[in-house]
C-alpha cells in the first residue's frame, strides 16, 4: 500500500521498439540486472548508447539483460531519447528527440521489444505535463485548475488497485456480431503512464518548463480533487463542442457523481438546459446546430493557450465534417476493423449518451453487419487516425434505388470524449476572470480541494 503522506514517484512509459538509440550528456550509473535480481555490472558511462531487443531482454553493448537502469549523479542531469513517437495515431504523428530528468529504465515485456521508462518524482512530472498540455501564456487559474486535475487522475491511478470495486474491463465483449471495447489506462505493464495523449502528454524538458507553469504546479503541491473519500478520477479533453458527457459512454459501466452531463455554460444560464441528446432527432438538431458554450471560440490567443503548434494544424473542432467516397470508407473500416464489410450500406447509431456521443454504431456492409463501441473504438474505426469525437450524424449521398451510397458525410461536434475538464473551456474561464476553484466546481461538481501530501 503507498504511502499517501509522501510525494510518489511514477514510472512514464516513453517509447517501444525493437531499438532505442539515446545519448548520456553526463556521466551515469549503469545497473544491470542478468536473473532473479541479481546485480551483474555497475558502471559509469556517457555518450550515445543503444539497446536491442533480445527476446524478452535487453542488449546492451554486446551483453543481455533482464533489467537495465541508467541513474543520474545529480538532479538537474538528463538524458536523450532519439525519435520518440509524439501523438500516436493522430493526425499530426511525428518522430523528434525527447530530453527527461530522472532514472532511465529498459524493460522488455514482449518478444522483440524494450521499452524505455523515466522513473521521476510526480511533481517534477507535472511541471513538464502543464508546460506539454499548455501554453506558458496560459491564466495562472487554468494552469493551477490542470496541475490539480493532472495530480488527481495521476493518484487515483496509483490508488486505484486498492479498491475492490476496481475492474476497469468489466462490460467488454466481442463476437461476430459486437465488439464492444474501450482503452484504459490500466492497458500499459511495467510502468504507470504512458507519455502521449492516451494518458497526459509528458514530453520531458524538451521544450521549457514555463515559470508559470512551474508556479502553478508548486502553489497547487500536493493539492488534489476528492470525491466520497477517494481521489477523483479526473478527465479531461480538448473541446467539449458544448455537451460534457458521462463516464460510462467512454469506459467502464458506472457513472462518478462528479462526471456529470451539463451544457458547458456560466450557472447564470441555468434556464438553457442540455436537450436530450439520447434521441437522435435533438442529437442532431444539437450537432448541426452551433450553440452558445465557454469552448465555442475563435480567438486565437486563447486557442494558443492549449493547443501546441501541431494542435493548431486542426481548426474546426467546436463543429467540424469529414467525407468519404464508398470506396475510401470501404478500404478504412476494413482495414481499421480487421473486418471486412464489402460495400458500406450505412452507418446507424443505435446509442448515444447524454453529449450527442454515439457509444454503439451499427456498420451495416454488403458482406456482414456489426455493432462497435465504444466512444474510441468508433472514433478509430472511422479513420486513419482518431475521428475527433463520435458525437457525429450521417448524410449519405447520390442514394439511388438499389445503389450504394457514393459518399459518406459526416458532421460532428468537439474534440476528444467531452468527459471532465473540457481544455478550451476552462482557457475561456480563465481568461473571463474565473478561478481555479470556479473551474474545478463548473466542471467536476460535488468536490472538494485537499492536500494529498506536502
């Protein structure tokens, strides 16, 4: 059981393949493990180094090891990662050179791949994850409201397997007719985290730690959201498109009071309720339609504040349109799924949740008919890379008697799951004069703001 009156120290997944080339400015410790934990070489070393798969070890300068750790001598050390992978499956995928403080780890887990982890104090990890989530020209309330919900979801995660009620698969299920599925952050072994947007993107000291972000995150130490006695499991994405949405549309089968599905606007505007976005027909109105919501903004200053320079390739979010001939969304569900459908017939939404998201999407093809879910499965399928949310409707066109639909057009709202923290929202709250507290209690209610530890 940790100790919760301690900072924790987190183990970030950073890149796996079967060779990872990095450079030692400085001289480090080198610690290898052969068998059983049994030390087999310490050393101090420097330069450009490379490990190898080996099976399920790891080569390094012509030996192989179970484990392999490179420490630093002192605080402000680094290491370099060469071609780490930055926004996995997104549009904007690239390779770059990645600096971390911190313990440098090689694991291997599966046939013919290591794995480089940073093992480094949750604090110092925060600094990166706020300066890497936002811009330095961020309000201090936007900064210090993200470093408490990046904590809280950080402690939850590391608390979470002490709960017996923890089962974060239970409601998956495949066969030939449904695949019902969804990525959780318990999906990596070996390490906590890992350091793209599948968990909070962490990119080291690789561009400057702002002093803003670094006040924020030592003004806020410790500080976490708490709900019932636990540590809130604090999502967040980029773009709402106006509707917050519920847990159980994105992930596993139960409904955090705090999630809640609202309309992402001031209290002030209690009288313009959330439609019931479950129907199709409001989904639609909702979806077509361009509604008054804190992350319905242009401004591009504000936009800066948090989308990075790769981010902001992407414009349209609040509502955006995607279209695909047959063909083209033929060959992508086929090749996305694994399944082949033949030609596509239609693409029917059979559930929504309370945000216009669709949790369980009907592919009806020429050759098979299959349900998928949920909220990222969706949005996988139906691209090469993510669709931006699964809160979409679709117009077939050039439908003729007896013909398949020539193209697809599907027009949707927000970026990302709509669950929690909606990014752009909070950077207009903040920018409007709210606090950290006021965008803390707008967009997890029925918390409260305690210090973890010191």
């Amino acid at each position: 059981m940790m100790d919760k009156t301690k900072e924790p120290m987190l183990r970030v997944g950073i890149l796996t393949a079967n060779e990872i080339v990095f450079t030692l400015p400085v001289l480090y410790r080198m610690v290898g493990t052969w068998c059983s934990g049994v030390v087999t070489c310490c050393r101090f070393v420097k330069g450009e180094q490379r490990v190898v798969a080996d099976g399920r070890k790891i080569r390094w300068e012509g030996t192989s090891y179970e484990t392999l750790r490179f420490d630093p001598m002192a605080p402000e050390d680094y290491f370099e990662l060469h071609d780490v992978v930055i926004g996995k499956q997104f549009h904007w995928e690239r390779r770059e050179n990645q600096r971390f403080p911190g313990f440098l780890d090689f694991i291997s887990k599966e046939e013919g791949q290591v794995t480089a982890v940073n093992v480094v104090p949750l604090e110092t990890y925060l600094s990166s994850v706020i300066s890497s989530e936002m811009s330095a020209t961020a309000s201090p309330a936007l900064l210090k409201a993200h470093a408490i919900i990046s904590r809280s979801w950080l402690v939850n995660l590391l608390e979470a397997s002490e709960w017996p009620d923890n089962d974060p698969s239970k409601g998956m299920h495949e066969d030939e007719n449904e695949r019902i599925r969804w990525y959780e952050r318990d999906a990596h072994a070996g390490y906590d985290v890992c350091a793209d947007d599948h968990c909070q993107r962490y990119q080291g000291i690789t561009r400057v730690v702002g002093d803003q972000a670094r006040q924020a995150v030592e003004e806020t130490r410790g500080m976490v959201l708490v709900h019932g006695g636990r540590v809130c499991d604090a999502r967040f994405s980029k773009c709402c498109g106006g509707a917050l949405e519920e847990f159980n549309t994105c992930w596993a089968n139960r409904l955090p009071s705090y999630l809640q599905a609202k309309r992402d606007l001031p209290a002030s505007l209690e009288n313009h309720p959330l439609p019931d976005l479950t129907r199709e027909v409001e989904a639609e109105k909702w979806i077509r339609s361009s509604p008054e919501a804190f992350c319905h903004t242009t401004d591009a200053a504000i936009l800066a504040q948090v989308l990075n320079d790769y981010d902001r390739e992407t414009t349209d979010f609040f509502r955006w349109q995607v279209s695909y001939t047959q063909d083209e969304l033929a060959a992508l569900v086929r090749e996305r799924s694994g399944v082949d459908f033949g030609g596509i017939v239609d693409l029917r939404p059979l559930t929504r949740g309370r945000s216009g998201r669709i949790s369980r999407l009907e592919i009806v093809g020429t050759l098979r008919t299959m349900v998928i879910g949920k909220e990222l499965e969706i949005r996988r399928t139906l691209s090469s890379s993510h669709l931006y949310s699964s809160a979409f409707v679709v117009d077939k066109e050039q439908v003729e008697e007896g013909q398949l639909p020539s193209r697809f057009v599907l027009t949707g709202a927000g970026w990302g799951h709509g669950v929690g923290l909606c990014q752009i929202g909070a950077a207009v709250m903040g920018e409007q004069g709210y606090t950290y507290e006021e965008i803390l209690a707008h967009y997890y209610p029925n918390t409260l703001i305690t210090q973890r530890y010191q």
